[in-house]
C-alpha cells in the first residue's frame, strides 16, 4: 500500500498513517463491563456480593452507621466470650489446686492425730528414758492452818 517514500515522510495531517491513527484514537470507546444478567433472585444476590456491586447500593450507604454497630457488637461479643473462657479455665485450676489441698489437709491432719494418740507418745519418749506412770495421779490436800 504504501512505499518507501510514504514511510519516510514526517507525519503530518495529511499523510494515510496519521489519519489512520487518528482514527482509532477517535473511535475508541471506553469499555464498560457487562455483568451476565441472572434471572434467579438468590444467585444475583451472590454474584452482587462477589463482584463486591452491592457495597455501592444505596441501602448500604444509607444504613452505613448500623452496618458498623453491628460489626462493633460482634467484635465485643467475641471478645467477651475469650475473657468468659479464661475465667472458667482459671476457675478449673483452683477447683483442682483446692481439691488437691484439702486431700493434702484431711492426710496431714489424720497422721497428726495418729502420732498424738497417747501409745504413739509413749513409743517415743521411750527411746528417750522416760516411762509412762504406772500410779494412777493423787490429791494432795494442804489445810489453810499450815499455809499461814
């Protein structure tokens, strides 16, 4: 189509390979991205959601502050159940801490009153020399005569 000379030439107006290019310029459209049309209530909801179409909707735009005291109340409903699951974990572990000191307490207190029993004292002080009194114990009685 076009020879040598055509090709050097400076682009000017009237040259073919600038009009032509000006022509595609011209005739270029900006493109508009259609969406496939769905008959189905539930599927176009989804596909709205996917494509992210519903956040421009005006519902949403209108109801924007409820939108946010929603995900607020979710957020603190969250965080109040992790601090409740804490509570009970820790309120487990004193339940057993308690449950192994009063075992500890009840077996500490039944040797204590097996060791104080009075042939347990006397099996000890044995080895040390001193006997159990085999008199029974007496009064002595003082008159007020002899005090004076």
């Amino acid at each position: 189509m076009f020879g040598k000379k055509n090709l050097k030439e400076d682009p000017q107006k009237n040259s073919p390979i600038h009009e032509q290019a000006e022509e595609t310029k011209t005739s270029r459209k900006p493109m508009k991205i259609k969406f496939p049309t769905i008959k189905f209530g539930f599927l176009r909801n989804v596909v709205s959601i996917i494509d992210g179409r519903f956040l421009t909707s005006e519902a949403i735009t209108r109801n924007l502050s409820f939108i946010f005291l929603l995900i607020f109340l979710a957020g603190a409903y969250i965080a109040n159940n992790y601090s409740i699951q804490s509570k009970v974990r820790k309120i487990e572990t004193i339940t057993k801490e308690l449950k192994d000191l009063r075992d500890e307490h009840i077996s500490i207190k039944s040797d204590l009153m097996f060791r104080t029993k009075k042939s347990e004292v006397a099996n000890q002080l044995k080895d040390k020399g001193i006997k159990e009194a085999t008199k029974p114990p007496y009064k002595i009685f003082i008159k007020k005569e002899d005090v004076k």
